[in-house]
C-alpha cells in the first residue's frame, strides 16, 4: 500500500510539475490570442475590411445622446420601435428576440465629431410589436428610386420568425459619402 | 535664383499642389468596402454569406463568374446594374467583392467600359438566367 502511496504521490507531483496553473494559464492565453486573431482568418476578413469605427463619440447632451429617445443621433434612418426602450438596447435585441440577418443600412452624423457614420438598423424579430419608441425618420430613405432604400420592408422576412419586435442601431463603419448624397 | 531655376521651382509647386488635390480627392472618395456595406451588405451581409431565401451567399461566386456568359450576368443583375455608383466605382466593388470575398478574382479585372457597356442591358428575369447559368442541384428525394 505503501509503494502505491508513493507511486501516486510521484506522479501527482511530476503531473503538478508538468501541469502547473503558468502552464494553464499559458494554454489559456494561446487559446485567447487564437480567438482574438480568428477574425483575420480569411472567412471573416471582408466584415474585417468593412471601414469600421468602432468607437464613434457618444457623450452627447440631451436627447441626441439618449437611445431610449427618437432624436437619438444613431437613429436619423430609423422606423420602428427603438429596442432601448423594449428591454434591449442600441445594439442588442430584447431577449427572446431574434436579429433578423438582413437589413435596412443607411448613414447618420455624428454630432459630437461632426462624421458620418454607417448604421446598421437590424430588426428584433419572434415576439409582438414592442409598441413604445416609436421612431419614424427615415433620412436617406429613398423607396421609389431604391427598392433596398425602403424602410417600410419588414427586414425579419431574413429571421426564423417575421413577427417585428422592434429595431437596433449598429455601427458598422464609418461613411465618407453620407446617404443621401449631401 | 535664375529665370529658369525659378520657373522649374514653380512647375514643381504646381505639380506638387495638383498631387495634393489628387490624394484628397481619392481620399474623400469611398472605396469599394465601404461601396458594399452601404449598397450591399443590408441584404448579402457584412461577410458575404447572404440569407437563405432571401439574398445569395456571395462567397462562391466563383462557379457564377466561371460558367458561360457568368461575369455578364454579375453586371446585369438588377442590384448591380442599378446601383447607385459610376462605372468606376461599380467596377472596382465587382472586383473586390469577387477578389476578397468570393476568392475568385476575376481575370482580367472587370474595366469600367466593360461596365458601363454591360449594365446598359440589365436582366429582366435574374432568377431564370441565373439558373441556366448554374442549374440548381437536383433535391434529394
């Protein structure tokens, strides 16, 4: 019994050794470092290549900064109800909820730097109209010249299910050439 | 400083000035990432791979590109040929999006003439040529 003792003592040891939480933490940062560089794996380097700003100002007084409110600066393009106000937020679908994959994309400047910014107004979609914020500006939609220009469009036509909850307000790049043309 | 010395440092100022404009210029302009998220990606998405009964995937473009009449066909189509952009633009958001995306580019890169020529007759039925073009798989029964 005595020699199994030692044998297992050893060999927790030698895997202690071996094992150690630097050689976990090592892994796991390899680990970290290879998620963090899959986005430039050739799958994902057109999103990659989108002119992407990731952090246009937001320290805006007043209803511009607000995205519970309709004069919200992201939400120039927008018709529909402001999923802020929904149980989500600017960027993120109420639970429940499903991003619909295709969508309305249209440009809104920025007050604070004075830049034109691409939205992306992505649908919330599988539950019934949130009903509150309700936000009907439309700038840049152009639905008798551009059939994709047309806000009306229920975009959750993409989605698993076409019931509209309501819309986010994605950043996705920023826009030299603001819609429409200026 | 001579006549002339002062002449060529002139030119030069000119030439310099008009490279200037010309690099702001081509700086304001959008380039063709920025061209497709704005007129493409709404519907094919940010990374190209498009929504099942709703828009195609553009990452296998290269079958497309490749069959008979295929790099006719992707200037015709009605979001490519009635996209909002010149010739110039269009051509070069061909490219990238065959290059980059699809990994097919096309060879020789689409010219703006080949464009402008091209989209001068957009397709009236898509699907249908798009089917002759690459015939669907037949569904497993």
């Amino acid at each position: 019994m005595k020699g199994f003792d030692r044998l297992v003592e050893s060999s927790a040891r030698s895997l202690a050794r071996r094992a150690g939480r630097r050689s976990f933490l090592a892994r796991l940062g390899g680990l970290l470092v290879g998620a963090a560089a899959a986005p430039l794996l050739p799958v994902a380097r057109a999103a990659a290549q989108a002119p992407r700003d990731p952090a246009p100002p937001e320290d805006l007084p007043g209803p511009e900064g607000d995205p519970t409110r309709c004069e919200y600066w992201r939400h120039c393009a927008i018709d529909g109800f402001a999923c802020a106000c929904c149980g989500g937020s600017a960027t993120r679908c109420p639970p429940g909820t499903e991003l619909s994959p295709v969508t309305w994309i249209g440009t809104c400047r920025n007050p604070a730097d004075g830049r034109d910014y691409i939205i992306s107004y992505n649908d919330c979609c599988g539950k019934g109209m949130c009903g509150r914020c309700a936000c009907n500006r439309n700038e840049g939609e152009r639905p008798e010249y551009h059939w994709y220009r047309n806000n009306d469009i229920n975009w959750c036509a993409g989605a698993s299910s076409q019931v509209y909850h309501c819309s986010v307000a994605v950043v996705v790049g920023r826009a030299t050439e603001p819609q429409p043309e200026r | 400083m001579s006549r002339g010395r002062a002449l060529a440092a002139a030119a030069l100022r000119a030439a310099g000035g008009a490279l200037l404009a010309a690099a702001a210029a081509a700086a304001a302009e959008p380039g063709p990432e920025e061209d497709y998220v704005l007129h493409c990606s709404g519907c094919h998405r940010l990374d190209g791979s498009g929504a099942p009964g709703v828009a195609p995937g553009l990452r296998d473009l290269g079958r497309l590109l490749g069959a008979p009449g295929g790099r006719a066909y992707l200037v015709r189509v009605p979001g490519v040929a009635q996209a909002p952009l010149d010739d110039v633009r269009l051509a070069r958001l061909l490219n990238f999006v065959l290059g980059e995306m699809a990994a097919s580019p096309a060879s020789p890169p689409y010219a703006p003439e080949e464009v402008a020529r091209l989209r001068r007759s957009p397709l009236r039925d898509p699907r249908a040529e798009r089917a002759r073009l690459v015939p669907p798989a037949p569904s497993p029964r």
